[in-house]
C-alpha cells in the first residue's frame, strides 16, 4: 500500500474517533466519496493499525444502530420546514 494513502486512513480514523462523526460526514470533511471512507475504515485500516480499526468499529456499528433516527430527525425537519 502506497504511503500517501496509510497516511490518509490515520488521518481519516482519528477524525473519526475525535468527532464521533459518521461516513457522510467524514467524507464530506475530506472531500472524498463515502465509498472511499468505508473503503478505507472497515477494509484497509485493520491492515495499517489494528488497535485504531476497533476503536473506529465501535463508532461506526454506535452510528449505524443510531441511522433510523437520525433519518427520522431529518424528514421531520424537512416536512417541517414545508409546512412553515
């Protein structure tokens, strides 16, 4: 694996860690696809440094039981803002 992308993944899982943000918004933080961002999470990390792959985990699987709300919250907002 080329250099410029292990350091991309370091920098991408401690962002995440840091902000307990999800794909989406480390993707967008970045500027890169969120497939890029899965990519390099769940697939390449556990290759670069095991010990930051189950810290990531643990945030990803924490935002994906947390997904239904979070879409939820966002129609409200969207049906509300119809509304006004």
């Amino acid at each position: 694996m080329q250099q410029y992308i292990e350091d991309r993944i370091i920098e991408l899982a401690h962002y995440t860690i840091e902000t307990k943000a999800t794909v989406r918004e480390t993707a967008l933080k970045y500027g890169i696809s969120k497939s890029t961002v899965h990519k390099d999470l769940k697939d390449r990390l556990p290759y670069v440094n095991k010990q930051l792959y189950y810290a990531v985990q643990e945030i990803l699987m924490t935002n994906k039981s947390e997904r239904h709300i979070r879409g939820g919250l966002a129609t409200r907002q969207k049906y509300l803002s119809i509304m006004v």
